[in-house]
C-alpha cells in the first residue's frame, strides 16, 4: 500500500476510502474506529458472538471452536492499565484456541529506549500473527497499522482503546448488548439512548456515539460538564446522519423531562487519569476520585424511568452508578463485562475469516 501516514490516517475519516485500507479479501483485517462497520456488518458481528457463545456450552462445540485458531499467536500490547479488557481479549482468544502473549509495561519493551512504532510493530510481526493494541495516543493504532500494511508480512490490528479518541471493541460488545437487550423491543432502530460522563474523553462514549449512526432515527442525549461536553465534530457528525441529538450538563433535568421516553443509559465514570498533572492515561493518586453530584444516578430517579430502561456502564465505575441500580430489572452491566469475551472471539473469528463458517456451522446445529 503506497501511502503515507497522513494519507492512510486521513482514509479513515472517508466513507469511499476506509475499506480499502481497514479490509483484506472483503473482510475487516484493521479494527480501529467504530464506523467502519456497516449495519449489515454489526449484525454478523453480533450473530458470530451468538454463535461462539452457544457452541462453546457444548463439548463438540468447544473442540470444534479451539480448533479455528490452533497455532495462532496473538500479542496483547497494553501501553495503558487494563486488567478487565486486557483478560478478555486472552480468554477470547482462548475460546479459538489462538495462544496470547501480554506486555502491560512498556518500560520492558524497546520502546522504552526509543524504538519507532514502525520497527516495533514490524518486529513483533515476525512473532505474531495478530496485534491488540492500547495505547494513550490516539494515532498509535493507525500508524501501526500503516506500518504493517507496507511489509510483506502483514498481520491485522485490532485498537483496544486509543488516547481519547476511540475504543471500537469497547463498543461493538455495547451494541451487542444494547442488541441483546432491546430484540424483544424491535432493536435499536428509533431508540432513545442517553450518554452521561466525560464524552470529550471517554472514548467507549464517543466509539458507542458513532455506532448509533449506523441505525434509523435513534436519539441522543448527551450529559456531561461543561468542560469535557462533546466536541463540535461529534456532534457534527452524528447530526450529518440526520440524528436528533441534545447536550445537557446534569442528568436529573433530562429524566424529569424525558426519563419515560429512555430506552438505554449509558453511564460512564469521569475520566481524570487525563487532568493537567496526571501522566498520559495514568490517575493522580493524591486527587479524589468520582463524579460530581450532577452526574451521579441517584437512586430517586427511579420513579423517572421506565422498568425495561437497560442500564450500561463500560468499567471500571466510583461513584457515577451506585450499588443501588443492581435489582433494576434494566441492569445489563455483568452481562456487558462477559459479551465482551463473546464479541471479541468474533472480532478475531472475522479478521481470520472463520466468523462465516462459524455462523454456518451453528445454524445447521440449530443453535441460532
């Protein structure tokens, strides 16, 4: 691929050239941002999930799926802290049968001493045949990405989570679950979502954002502070999809005005490991931790809400989502940490090229 950075990265951002540099023979071979998938292309996703997750409750189900990926290497390059995503990319690659390596302390590794992305990447190449990659800046994932798709040994990459800006994994398994949890109600098409936290910086915000546009006519309430509310493009772009969207900064006046007509809340904690005098996606030990009064979901705003309002929260959550909520028939968070496993094995299924045979396979067993 004879483009430069600038180009491959500005690829990204277009409609008409992304899939010529995220794809290889149809597929998704580079997962790094939400809106590469088609509508078409998450319902495969999801239904790939489904499928694993059946087959693997059966003993020929789970020889059959630790056979896909037999011999497959993938190495987990976590350049920020991840106990919880870091885990479930392992045992999604172990539900394959791939082996995982993971490096969660760059000091031990040559980047530490300097090394470009570029060499790092291509030496890992040598090793491995996929790479999981989170790192605190936001390009990480893309250049590595370019780097790789310029050798003669290209191996796909797969973000777990970049800077500020996106975390697609972090997403498609919300979607899933988002999915899962409205099928009764006709799926996400036309539904009320409302995102509250740090949307500037929470990325699984924003990546959750930019896959709401793929569906017909939902809406968006945003609430977050003032000073970390969505950015103009965001909002510009979920707009250009002919999306109603709306910006609050406290969650009690949306849900007396609006709390019946929500279908979904997606809480999420504030994200001050990014605060002047933190280091790059690392918290300040000595700050206190937790959301203002303002975006906290008190218990009282229950009576606002419908029952079969799902409510989600990506991990790790302070304050933002008391304990309180766990009996609200709409509490899907546990469920959310394990789909996770579910559609990164499908992640992995798709950029390998089994996730079709795998779909096949449970149909003809009459799992799905």
């Amino acid at each position: 691929m004879d483009l430069t950075f600038e180009e491959f990265r500005d690829s990204l951002a277009s409609r008409s050239r992304r899939a010529k540099v995220l794809k290889r023979d149809g597929r998704h071979f580079f997962v790094l941002i939400s809106q590469q998938f088609s509508k078409e292309e998450l319902g495969n996703l999801c239904d790939t999930a489904t499928a694993i997750r059946r087959l693997d409750r059966h003993v020929d189900g789970r020889d059959y799926l630790r056979n896909l990926l037999r011999g497959a290497r993938i190495m987990n390059l976590f350049a920020q802290p991840s106990t919880r995503t870091a885990e479930s990319f392992v045992a999604a690659a172990d539900k394959l049968g791939a082996t995982s390596r993971l490096v969660s302390d760059i000091r031990t590794s040559s980047f530490s001493k300097g090394e470009s992305v570029e060499d790092s990447v291509r030496t890992l190449s040598s090793f491995f045949d996929a790479i999981v990659a989170r790192h605190p800046d936001d390009d990480f994932g893309a250049r590595a990405s370019w780097a790789l798709s310029k050798t003669k040994r290209t191996i796909p990459v797969i973000s777990a989570g970049s800077g500020k800006s996106q975390h697609v994994t972090q997403s498609l398994l919300d979607f899933y679950t988002l999915r899962y949890s409205l099928a009764e109600r006709g799926g996400v098409d036309g539904k009320t979502v409302m995102i509250v936290g740090d949307i500037a910086r929470n990325r699984a915000a924003r990546s959750l954002a930019y896959l709401l546009t793929k569906f017909d006519k939902p809406k968006i309430h945003f609430v977050s502070p003032e000073a970390h509310a969505p950015d103009d493009e965001l909002l510009a772009y979920i707009r250009g999809h002919e999306i109603e969207v709306q910006v609050h900064n406290a969650i009690e006046p949306v849900l007396r005005e609006h709390g019946e007509g929500i279908d979904a809340m997606y809480m999420t904690r504030l994200q001050q490991e990014w605060d002047k005098g933190s280091a790059a996606g690392q918290p300040d030990a000595n700050k206190k931790l937790g959301a203002p009064d303002a975006f906290i979901l008190h218990h009282e705003y229950r009576k606002h809400i419908r029952p079969d309002c799902v409510l989600m929260h990506p991990l790790p959550r302070v304050n933002e989502l008391p304990d309180e909520w766990e009996d609200h028939p709409g509490f899907v968070v546990w469920r959310q940490v394990r789909n996770g496993m579910w559609i990164r094995a499908a992640v992995f299924a798709t950029v390998f090229g089994a996730d079709a045979e795998i779909r096949d396979r449970s149909r003809r067993l009459g799992l799905t």
